[in-house]
C-alpha cells in the first residue's frame, strides 16, 4: 500500500474521526473507499451535474426527511394556507 500525505482542515478531520468511531471504520477506510468510488466513476465531483435537486435529494437520505415530497412546494402549500388563514382572522375581526 501507498502511504501519502494531504492537507484538511482541522474541523473537517475532528468530525471524520467522531464519526468514523461512532461507525466502527477509521478514517483511512472511509478516504480509500471514497477514492475508489470516485476512480470507478461512482462518485462525481462535478458540481454542476444535478446541482440543487441531487443535494436536496442526499440530504434527504442523510437526514430521513420528507423522501416523498419536494420541500419547496410543501413550504409554498404551508405559506399560501397561512396567508389564506390570516385573510380569514382579519376578515374576522373586521366583522365584529
């Protein structure tokens, strides 16, 4: 095996090395694993392929939320029934 050096920020290994116990792996494992993904063509650095859809969709699967649903049309469905809420109140009030 090829032993090599490379540079990260601080707060980056701190979080790796946190992690990578919590999981039962080392840090090395999970860099060599990365690489080889990336090497085979698993895993794209390009950020423009996908863009905001594919990080929505990894942040999702890393923090179980809402896979069924498109964030932005469920927060423009809440905001447009509070805004019809809030006509209601004021109608409300004005009514009295």
């Amino acid at each position: 095996m090829h032993r090599t050096t490379i540079n990260l920020p601080e707060s980056i290994v701190q979080r790796a090395k946190i992690k990578a116990l919590r999981e039962n792996v080392t840090v090395s494992q999970v860099l060599r694993d990365l690489l080889a993904g990336w090497v085979a063509g698993d895993i794209s650095l390009d950020s423009e392929q996908g863009g905001r859809q594919k990080k929505v969709a990894l942040a999702r699967a890393a923090r179980g939320m809402w896979a069924d649903r498109d964030t932005d049309d469920f927060l423009a469905t809440s905001r447009a029934g509070l805004t019809q809420r809030d006509e209601e109140l004021a109608s409300a009030r004005l009514d009295v």
